[in-house]
C-alpha cells in the first residue's frame, strides 16, 4: 500500500509540472494526447474512491495478480470510452483545469488509499478483493501510465525504481514466465514493462531471446 501511494504521488507530481505544450504531444497509449492520458486518470482516481467505499462481502474472488485481464488484442481506439475519453480531455481546454482536477481528486484518492483498512474486502468489475491486493493491483497501473506519460517527454521524471521492480514482478507473474535479466540479452524493469505490453517493439535479438514468451499482451 505504501508503493501504491509513492508511485500515484510521482504520477501526479509528474503531472502538476508538465507545461501547457506537452498536453498536446503524443502519449505511450496508442491514439492518445498526453491530454487523454490525464483525464484517464482522473477517471481512474474516481474509480479508486468509488471502490474504496464499496464494500463486499467474501470471499474474494480475485487479487493482486488476478485483477488484470490479458488479451492479445490491442486497443483500437473505438472502445466507447475511450472515444468518450478523448472528447472529455478535449472538453477541458485549459490544460490548467485538467492539473486541478488531477490534483483535487488524485490527492483524494491518494488519502483514502492511506485511510483502507488492507484487510477490507471491497467490489469492482463485479468482482471482490482486499483492499491491499487492489490497490497493488494499481502499482502496476501507475506505473505503465507513468511511461506512457513520458514516451515522448525525454526530460520528464519517470516511475520511482522500486515501481519499476515491483511491476516487474507483477507483470513477469501474469505472464507466467520471467525476462531475461543476464547475458546475452538482458531486459530493464522498464523494457520489461514497454516490450511486455506492446509499447515498445523488440529487436530483432531480442525477439530471438524472448523465444516462445506470449508477448506482447494486453492488460486490461
């Protein structure tokens, strides 16, 4: 829970210091403004608050690792909310208005991440788990956005390490397989995370040593 809070608070910090240029330069999420990415974030953030104050009853039926569903098909942009996204981003403006609402219900959700009880069971997608596992759930959803936000922002801070590591971990679990991490090819946390879930293209000499590893999919 702890991770949960440092990798939201580098997100939105992140965010806060973007000038109003960046907010039209390209995203990591395919067909995405950095402006779009924003919004889906605040949409995320009132997803957590919704699903913190929504309790179940047990037992749970999924955790950390269980929460993500995989695909091997890619977004194509013509998801109803993802088109209602991007109109909403559109909406907005002022890139100032999309900061103070980041900020206004990101810090929200960061305060109420800190106030759940890890034990508490609670209800989202019409499925139940603990609060600890939904929300470490959300690590690993942090910290892909947070690429996603500098893929073409070079100059901007990314994920903390430790972010990186666990998603990692979380990613390389779902998969059921690790990535190489010795000679003759070895993947960073963050090439893990950007090669594993279709943000970034192999080389050709990484592909060879991917071998048979399921990659690219999709986490949703």
């Amino acid at each position: 829970m702890d991770l949960f809070g440092r990798s939201w608070t580098a997100l939105r910090t992140a965010v806060a210091d973007l000038p109003d240029d960046a907010f039209t330069r390209p995203s990591g999420c395919a067909g995405w403004l950095v402006r779009d990415l924003v919004c889906h974030l605040i949409i995320d953030a009132q997803d957590v608050l919704i699903t913190l104050v929504t309790p179940a009853n047990g037992p749970p039926t999924r955790d950390a690792i269980t929460y993500w569903e995989v695909s091997s098909t890619p977004p194509t942009g013509e998801d109803p909310l993802d088109a209602l996204t991007v109109r909403l981003a559109a909406a907005y403006g002022d890139p100032r208005l999309l900061r103070f609402h980041l900020d206004d219900v990101g810090s929200a959700a960061g305060r109420a991440a800190e106030l759940a009880d890890p034990h508490a069971l609670v209800t989202t997608r019409d499925e139940v788990l603990s609060t600890g596992d939904y929300l470490a759930a959300y690590v690993l959803e942090w910290t892909l956005h947070h690429l996603d936000l500098v893929a073409h922002l070079p100059s901007v801070p990314g994920p903390p390490e430790e972010a990186l590591a666990r998603s990692r971990q979380m990613l390389e679990t779902i998969a059921g397989t690790p990535f190489p991490t010795s000679f003759p090819t070895s993947f960073t946390d963050e090439e893990t995370l950007l090669i594993g879930t279709g943000r970034r293209t192999p080389t050709a000499t990484q592909r060879a040593t991917l071998r048979d590893l399921p990659v690219p999919f999709v986490l949703g």
